[in-house]
C-alpha cells in the first residue's frame, strides 16, 4: 500500500514540507515510512495506532475534525511516530499523534494538550 498525504500545516521541524507519501514497509502490519514528497531522505517511521495500540483513545477538538473533513471517528486513521532506540526497543509518540483522512488524505500532527499522553511510551514487544 501507498498513499499521498498531505498536512494541513508542515509537521513540527519540517516546515515547509506537507506532502508526503506513506509506504506501508513489507511483511510487518501496519509499519509505515512516512516520506516527504520534495525531500525523499526526510522519512519518519509510524505506526498504526488501531494495530499497536488498541486501547490508544485520543481525543481532536471539534475545529482539527473539521479541518480535516472528518464526519465520524471510522473516517480517522491514527497514526504515531515510532522512535528505535537502543537494545532493540522502540518508544512512539503517542502525545502528537497524526490523524489521517482515510477518504482524502489530508492530515495533521495533532498536540494533545490537556491529555495524559506520554512524548515517549515503550513499545511492548510481542
């Protein structure tokens, strides 16, 4: 699977860019590598929140669902930022999420203000 998506505003540090293409990597479910489309060597490893995540429940105001053309949560595909670090672990960001227009492809990285979310959540293996 790809697909073109594009931020409604450029995701934190890599202003200007906001389209971007997502590459589902082969033979691991729901990995994406999040690459700009004018910059190829700017990518971003993210998950799919529904696969890794599941009790991953976080909350946009009404204006981000809005902007985005959301009409009902089935239309949101939430994605977080997968950080590899040492040893073979891996954290993911689950304080900025980037919420996707599953229909149109638009997208933002959403700041959870207000929410008990960490920056930096341990991935737990399988």
């Amino acid at each position: 699977m790809s697909a073109t998506l594009t931020f409604t505003t450029p995701p934190p540090g890599f202003s200007p860019l906001v389209d971007f293409v997502l590459d589902e990597i082969d033979g691991i479910m729901g990995v994406f590598s999040l690459r700009a489309a004018q910059a190829e060597t700017v990518r971003l490893f993210v998950l799919d929140a529904s696969v890794y995540l599941p009790s991953y429940s976080p909350e946009i105001t009404d204006d981000q669902a809005e902007a985005l053309g959301l009409h009902s949560p089935e239309d949101a595909l939430v994605l977080v930022v997968a950080n590899p670090g040492e040893n073979g672990s891996t954290t993911t960001n689950l304080m900025a999420p980037i919420v996707v227009n599953s229909t149109t492809g638009l997208c933002t990285q959403v700041i959870l203000d207000g929410q008990d979310w960490p920056l930096r959540a341990e991935l737990a293996h399988a």
